[in-house]
C-alpha cells in the first residue's frame, strides 16, 4: 500500500498558503492585510515573521535587495521636560477662576 504522507504535505501546503480557502476568506485575509499595511507599515505575514524571529521583518525589503529581516531599532526613550502647568477641575456650578 502506497504511502500518503506525500499527498498529505501536499495539501497542507496548498491549505497553509490560501490557495484552498473560500474566496470570503482569502478576500478578508487580504482587507485585513490591506489595513495592516496601512496602520503599521507591515502585513500580517511580516508581523508574524519578525514575532517569530525577533526582529524587524518586512518582505517587500527583498525587493530592494535588502535582508529580509534586521534587528530591531530601539526608539530613542522620550525626553523630559518639566511641565509646570496645572489642571484645575472645577466643581460643579462654582464658577472657575482666571
């Protein structure tokens, strides 16, 4: 009896890449791609490939014949200023004083 491991990896791989998903999901998997991009810069595959590898990871840098993935950049930490304003809350029906 033949082996059916080769036919089983074979339809893992054309379920895992989309290629066998209703096109209701593979439409939403593309909108959610599509806002990703826009909020963050990155698709889900990036940020699940940079989670995984703990770096900053963007396909299209291929394109630019970059690597892939880079480390991370640390954002420079924020700088302090001493704030001398003050909030007041006024209560209610008393008037607020300026």
């Amino acid at each position: 009896m033949p082996s059916k491991s080769p036919l089983i990896l074979i339809s893992l791989i054309f379920i895992l890449s989309g290629c066998a998903a209703p096109p209701a999901l593979q439409i939403l998997s593309l909108a959610l791609d599509g806002i990703s991009y826009i909020t963050t810069d990155k698709t889900l595959t990036d940020h699940g490939l940079s989670a995984l590898t703990q770096k900053d990871c963007k396909l299209l840098r291929s394109l630019q014949d970059q690597e892939i993935c880079q480390k991370e950049k640390k954002p420079s930490p924020p700088e302090v200023t001493e704030d001398k304003t003050k909030l007041v809350a006024a209560k209610p029906n008393e008037p607020t004083v300026q």
